[in-house]
C-alpha cells in the first residue's frame, strides 16, 4: 500500500435506517477505506464516507464522518440490507425525502437487498429496472408494481440506480463502485486484500425453490403432491390435468394462479431442487442424478438446470458440495 497524502474523489452516504444491517453500514466504510489505500500513485485519492440517520423531529443529518469539516456533496447514497424481513420494515417517509432530494441534486442512488424498499418508497424506482434478494423480488414486484423486479442479477447498474441482491452483497455493490472510482485494477487489489470474489454477476446459484401449498385450491395441491412424491414419472400434461379433474386450459390457468409458475416450469424447478441436494451431498455422476431426478436425456437436464441455476451442474458441485 501507498502511504502518499491523499484527497477524497467523492463523498458517498450511507443511510443508517430503523433495523438496519449495521454490519453492512460499518463493512462499506472500511471497504472503501482499503480501496483508496491501494489506488496507485503518488496522487491517489481517497472515497470520502458519510452516515446519516433521521432525528427524532425528521431532520436527516450526518452522524460520522471520513473527512470532517468540509462541504457534503453526495456523488452516492446507498441504503443498506435490512435485519428485518420486508414485510415488518416500517414506513420512511423521512428518508424517503431525503433520498428524492439527494438524487435531485445530482447523487446516485443505490440499494442492497431489502434496502430496495427503502428506495422504492422513494419514488425513484418507478420505470426502473431493480434488482434485490431472491427471496425478496416477489413481494417487491406486488408491493411497487411499476417497479421491474430482475432478481437474476446480483448487481444491477441502471447508470443513475444501482442495486444488489443478496443480504452480504454489499461487498459486491462496493467493489462495483471502486471500480467505477478507481479502475479494476484497485479493485482487483482491494478484492483479493479482503479475500473475496470480484462482483458476482447472477445469484442464481443461491436461489431457493420454495413452492407455495398455502394457496386454498385443493384439485392443484394434489397435483403438487403427486409431482413431489415421484419426479421420476414423466409427469405430462394430459395426466396432471385429469388427476386434477379439470380441463388442460382450466389446470394450466389454475395452476398459474396458485403456484406463480406454468406446470413444466414448476416440475422443471422441483427436479433441480432435488438435483441441487444430491450434489451437494453426493459425488454420483452428473448423468445419474440427471436420471434420479427425471431426465433421460443428460443434454437436456444440464441446459435446463444451466438456465435455472445460472451455473453448469459440475459448477454447482464444486463451490456447494462437500
């Protein structure tokens, strides 16, 4: 590392907010901090860190600050993942403002996991293509519907909206903007300085399927059932349909309703969870799980699993397995 004197290049604004991820909050100030102190030359300069927090009367003010005493201009805002699951996060009508007044301004604004609600409650999202938490996207999408919700992406950069999937992909949306600050070359270095990946493209492989049951339409959960029990049946269409005593139309558009997803998209999904377990837990050949989850055809099984993981199968095994 250089020990040169350094001036800041910009000032980013991290948003502490009720039930916030601290962790995240303190983690993006040291990331930056290392970042700036592996940026070459004598010249170098330092991302000056903010944090801000509402006060009881709704004024948001900066609580810590990297470079004191000087002027804020905020070239980013990132509100961070929330401890809290998104349906018990409470309303931020004051950060919200606060967040409309930055990016008018002229800041970038950037969200992390459940701090997309944040944002979104903001305004600034509608129209936007966002990303956040897999687990999180639908009740995103429901609850901002002029939202587009792409929970493939890890990180997502729409130019002026930045945003990140996972609960620990602060460390990914924080290396994006090193890069965009310093070049991939201080971000390479600060990445393998904190020993971790560069920023992940797709979250894909951490997805899980969890199929709904709590829908009310008994003729579909038994079709449910009946997939789970023996995914090794060809599970065709016609079948499923008269085991739901229901017409093929009929069955398809109920079962869209209950479950979110087509019959093939679903069987597709259940037999990649099953595959995804015995890899992890196994060393049995990609071709037999192909078939102990049932596919026929390997060529098939590794394109569908490929498109639904966002990694190969072999891939799969070898950064999950045991």
């Amino acid at each position: 590392m250089t020990s040169a004197k350094k001036d800041w290049v910009c000032e980013i604004g991290l948003l502490i907010y009720p039930d916030c991820q601290m962790s995240a909050i303190y983690g993006l100030t040291d990331l930056f901090r290392i970042a700036g102190e592996w940026a070459d030359g004598d010249n170098a300069r330092q991302v000056r860190v903010s944090h801000w927090r509402a006060e009881e009367d709704g004024e948001l003010i900066c609580v810590w600050d990297s470079h004191p005493n000087k002027l804020h201009r905020l070239g980013y805002v990132i509100t961070p993942p929330s401890v809290v699951m998104p349906e018990k996060m409470q309303s931020m009508p004051k950060e919200a403002a606060w967040l409309r007044a930055q990016h008018k301004d002229g800041s970038r604004v950037c969200s992390i996991c459940a701090g997309a609600f944040v944002l979104a409650e903001s305004g600034l999202l509608k129209g936007r293509r966002v990303t956040t938490h897999w687990a999180f996207a639908k009740h995103l999408a429901e609850s901002y519907q002029e939202i587009e919700v792409a929970d493939r992406n890890l990180v997502l950069d729409d130019g002026d909206v930045i945003s990140a999937g996972g609960i620990l992909a602060w460390t990914d949306l924080g290396l994006t903007l090193v890069e965009r600050l310093f070049g991939r070359s201080t971000m390479l270095s600060t990445a393998r300085f904190l020993v971790i990946q560069p920023p992940r493209a797709t979250q894909l492989p951490f997805t899980e399927f969890i199929p709904n049951f709590d829908h009310g339409d008994q003729a579909i959960l038994r079709v449910q059932h009946h997939i789970h029990a023996d995914l090794t049946a060809s599970l065709n269409l016609d079948d499923l349909s008269d085991l739901a005593h229901l017409g093929k139309r009929t069955f398809m558009r109920r079962f869209a309703k209950a479950t979110s997803l087509t019959p093939t998209e679903y069987i597709q999904q259940a037999r990649v969870a099953k595959a995804r377990g015995i890899l992890e837990l196994t060393n049995r050949p990609v071709d037999q799980v192909a078939w102990e989850v049932g596919y026929k055809d390997p060529s098939a099984f590794s394109k569908i699993f490929q498109r639904i993981s966002g990694i190969s199968a072999s891939e799969y095994r070898h950064q999950f397995g045991v």
